[in-house]
C-alpha cells in the first residue's frame, strides 16, 4: 500500500501540487488545482497518506512521497527520490543526463 501512496504523492508533485500534514487535515498546496481522479485518490488514501506523512522528514526519505532515497539528491542536501528530483529538474528545464558506471576492473 505504501508504494500506491508513493505514487499518488509523486503524482500530486507532478501536477504541481504538494500535500502538508496539519494537525487537523491534509493541505494541498496550492489549492483548487488538483486534478479530479488525484483528488478522489486522495480521499481513498487519506489515512495511509496521513501515515506517510507523518513519518517526514526522515533520513534516507524522499521530502516529496516518502520513498527511500540513497543520499541527498538536490540543494541544501534536501532528501529527493530520483523520480521526484527529475520532477523538479523537468518544471526548471534543466537537461538531465544519464550516466552509466563501469565497473572496476
């Protein structure tokens, strides 16, 4: 289930909007923008949303959707998973290159 929540969270960070834990509800920043099957989504995953989000910031944890992360990926050591800093990359045009590690011989 978590993985689901993963995904709707990044999917909301792609839309452009992102989901804070108030002590009383979820806010969606900026509001009334959320595409409609992402909003009926979040009201499917409410709690376990609530959960995830509950449990952030935490080390080796995506600051977007919770994912695990390998290290700081981005500015200021903020923590992104790789999907949500290609995200960040993408609204700011940077060109993002693939590159492939050869192994030790």
């Amino acid at each position: 289930m978590t993985s689901d929540v993963n995904h709707l969270l990044r999917d909301l960070w792609r839309s452009g909007v992102r989901v804070h834990l108030m002590p009383d509800r979820l806010r969606l920043d900026p509001p009334g923008v959320t595409p409609e099957p992402l909003r009926l989504a979040l009201i499917e995953y409410r709690a376990e949303v609530k959960a995830v989000l509950a449990e952030l910031p935490a080390p080796d944890r995506c600051q977007v959707c919770g994912d695990a992360t390998r290290g700081p990926v981005g500015n200021a050591g903020h923590l992104n998973c790789t999907v949500c800093a290609l995200i960040v990359a993408e609204r700011r045009g940077w060109t993002v290159y693939a590159v492939e590690h050869e192994a030790a011989a």
